[in-house]
C-alpha cells in the first residue's frame, strides 16, 4: 500500500516536471511513463539504472565537492577550458590504441588520452598568464579553442581511418550514461572516493589558497603546487564525467551546485556539504526521469535539474537568497526609518526645553516640525507614523501633532543616546567637524549593539554622567522647533 502511493506520488511529480517538454518520437503525445516503472525506477530495482544512476551521484557528489573550491577560487571557466582540452586526448588516445593492434575503444585507455590533454590545456593556460601579461580570460580562451579545434580535427579523422568503424566517439560530447558498463562504473567509483579524499585532505591548504593566494605566498605555502592541484582534482571529475555528461556540460555539472549552496550558507563546510548534497540529488533526479523518459538525455536532464535547484536556491536560499535578501533589507529599512523618526521627535521635544535636563516625554510635536527637521516628504512622515503607531510608540493626539509613548519615548531615549554617543567619538577619534558627524553617524548607528555601546562609554569615561543621554555636540544655538 505505501509504495503504490509513494508511487503514485512521485508519478505526479515527474508528469509536472515533464509536462512541457516530454513528447514521444512517433505520434508527438505525450508519453507517460506507468506507475509501476516509476517506482522500479526510484528504488533502483533495475540493473542497469541501478548503475547508471549510483554512478551519476557519485560523480554529483565529486563535483559538487571540487565545484566548491574551483568557484571560490574565481575559477569557474577553467574547468569550461580544461573540458575541452580533454577532447583531442580522446581522439589521440584511440589513434594509439588502433596502432598498438587494439580495437581502440577501452574507456580507461580514451580517459588517460583525456586526462593528459586536460592537463597540458590547464598547464598552458598557467603558462600564459605567468609569463605573459594576458588575463586568465584571455588565456582560457585561447587554450579552450585551440584545443576543441584539434580535437574535432583529429575525430573527424579517426572517422576516416579503415579500422575505426562506428567508433562512437562524438559521444563524449554530450554524453552517454546508458552505455556504462561495471567496469565504467568500478572506474567512476574508485577515482570518484580517490578525488574526495584528497580533497579532504588538502582542506585547509585549499581554503588558504581560495581565500586569500598571497597570505598563503607569503606564509610559505606552496601556492602554484597547491594550484595545479586543485586543477588536478578538476582534471579527474571532468575525465570522469564525459561518459555520464559529457565535456560540453561537465562545467556546468561542477559549478551549478557550488553556486547553488553558496546562497545557503556562510561557511564552507556547510557550503561543501551542500554542495556535495545538490550534486549527488541532481544526479540522481536526472538519470533517474531520462530512464523513464524515452530519447530524453542523460547529461542534459542532469544538467536541468541543478539548475532547477540553482533557481530555487537563488530565490529562497536562507543565506544570500534574493526573498530572505528582501526581506531582511526591507525590515532594516523599517528599522532605519523607524529610529530617525523616534530620534527625531525626541530631539525636537528636547530642543522645546532647554532649561531641562532630560525632556519631558508628554509634549507633543506638530507635523510641520517633523518635516523640517530632517527634510522628510509628507508621504515618508506618514508612513514613519503609521509603522509607530502600530508599533505604540507613538499616542493618539490632535490632529496635526504626535506624542511619544511611554514605549516610545524610551526606545527614543535608546536610539538618540547611542548615536551620540557615536558623534562624540568620531569627533573625538576620526576628528571630524560636529556640523559633518551627524551624517557619518547616521551610517553605522543603526548596527550598534550592547558591546560597542559599552566601549564607546569606556572611551568616553569623562561625559557627563548624571545625564541618561548626552547632549548632542552640535545641538548648540539653534532655533527651536514648532511644539504644540
């Protein structure tokens, strides 16, 4: 009974998926795939998807974990180069394989073909950029084109050679996950584990070497082995995965979950993990619909679905999510807003009593006085007021003038002694003018919490004490403002 309904329900969430693209070759209907199949599918029951789709998320996971570091190195379109360095490899590789009396079509013998290409593609474009005053755009453009060019070249003569029939080699530009063998998958299981482990192990040398190259330089690290390294680590996902996604869409394999954690998180742990999690999930979704899919293909559908994950993080991912972003600037705004408006009134109430010292909170202020005081729009005032009233700071009064709380009055009390707080030091430490430091204090005094509140008293141990709030150091022979 529950695996007919976890069927049922992960039939309807691949027909959503699908529903705008998936058309069978032969009468253009849209083919769906039985209940029955999805379920077989999902619970891996079937031999060969049970490869194909374990191999694809072990290379997810691999590239989501070296994806990490290649994005945080600003690297991103190395791996695009280094992708298509690997092409003439694989045609070089089957030459030599023919030559040698071999059929030319052993995986292991086409990815060392590829695998040492990649890795002159990635020592050239290093070459370039030390020794010459090219960027690393520059520098991967060239190696990516030169490269992709010689390889179409060398396939397209592979192709004429007697011996080499339909060798099938085109495929590894987009991918053939179906064709994997145990052999493939003992392969992409061993370099996959190999390539995590180092990547572990080299954690803290990689994230110096992301973070800041020239501290590690001049710590003595070996940055430029440590560089080639990482490229190295590239090298093998990239060689890893051409069967499954091949080389045209390997770059986006490594770098979509990177990026999709990224929105997640602030640590690179978690952003490691993650990144891992989304690729090995893309992976599996992805190989998962194009064995229910006919004709639908394997890398591409990968591909896909990390960027479907990639979209959702962008809008929702807690971290630097475009809605939590929004969210959190619109509620700082309030915030902002909020306590100039506050500081406002009590500023103007204070300036009403001079003779006092501390103001007395039950005056109320007009309307027209708010407007002049910080040169506010009538619209900005009232919306200020409506988001203080229906926070009670403010009472209900006459038409044309607002009163403080008692709620109100304190929080103004809060906000307008922390920011003077703030002027007194910056007058007194960054030696700015008094008429200049109410802007300069405006900026950061909305982000003063109880520790800095507390230094800035130290620093400033000789005010007057008797006072709950300072008195402004610019509030000195001005005319007083309009109070009812």
């Amino acid at each position: 009974m529950w695996a007919d309904r976890s069927a049922i329900i992960l039939r309807r969430v691949i027909l959503v998926i699908l529903l705008l693209g998936a058309e069978s070759a032969s009468g253009g209907q849209v083919d769906w795939p039985e209940a029955g199949l999805v379920w077989k599918v999902f619970t891996l029951q079937d031999y060969n998807t049970r490869q194909v789709v374990i191999s694809t998320i072990l290379l997810g996971v691999t590239a989501g974990l070296v994806g990490t570091f290649l994005l945080l190195r600003r690297r991103s379109l190395m791996g695009d180069a280094l992708s298509h360095a690997t092409f003439p490899g694989i045609g070089a590789a089957f030459v030599v394989m023919i030559l040698l009396g071999g059929t030319g079509r052993s995986l292991p013998g086409l990815l060392v073909g590829a695998s040492v290409t990649g890795l002159l593609g990635v020592l050239l474009v290093m070459a370039i950029r030390n020794t010459t005053r090219l960027k690393d755009d520059a520098a991967m453009g060239i190696v990516l084109s030169v490269f992709f060019g010689v390889g179409v070249a060398l396939i397209q003569m592979v192709k004429d050679m007697p011996q080499a029939g339909p060798a099938g080699l085109n495929d590894f530009i987009y991918g053939t996950a179906a064709s994997m063998i145990h052999s493939d998958f003992l392969l992409i299981l061993v370099v996959a584990i190999g390539t995590c482990l180092v990547s572990l192990l080299l954690l803290k040398e990689l994230t110096l070497l992301c973070f800041d190259e020239s501290f590690a330089a001049s710590q003595g690290w070996p940055t430029v082995r440590l560089d080639i390294a990482l490229l190295t680590l590239v090298t093998a996902v990239t060689v890893i995965g051409l069967q499954a996604v091949g080389l045209v869409l390997i770059i986006a394999f490594l770098i979509t979950p990177a990026t999709a954690a990224r929105f997640w998180t602030q640590r690179l742990g978690w952003m490691l993990t993650l990144s891992a999690i989304i690729g090995g999930v893309s992976g599996w979704l992805g190989a998962s619909l194009s064995a229910l899919v006919r004709d639908l293909p394997t890398g591409a559908v990968i591909v896909l679905v990390a960027a479907a994950i990639f979209l959702l993080s962008m809008l929702f991912g807690c971290g630097r999510g475009v809605v939590p972003r929004g969210l959190r600037h619109a509620r700082l705004r309030r915030k902002v807003g909020r306590q100039h408006l506050l500081r406002a009134v009590y500023e103007i109430v204070e300036s009403g009593q001079p003779d006092v010292a501390e103001p007395v909170r039950n005056l109320p202020v007009t309307f027209d006085a708010l407007l002049a005081h910080r040169s506010w729009s009538a619209a900005q005032v009232g919306g200020l007021l409506r988001t203080a009233r229906a926070e009670d700071h403010l009472e209900n009064t006459e038409p044309g003038s607002v009163r403080l709380s008692e709620a109100g009055f304190g929080e103004a009390s809060r906000v307008t002694r922390n920011h003077r707080l703030w002027e007194l030091y910056l007058i007194r430490y960054a030696d700015i003018a008094p008429s200049h430091v109410d802007r300069d204090a405006d900026l950061v005094e909305h982000v003063l919490d109880a520790e800095v509140v507390s230094q800035l008293e130290s620093e400033l141990q000789d005010r007057p004490s008797s006072l709950e709030v300072p008195p402004s150091p610019h509030f000195i022979n001005q005319p007083s403002p309009e109070i009812s």
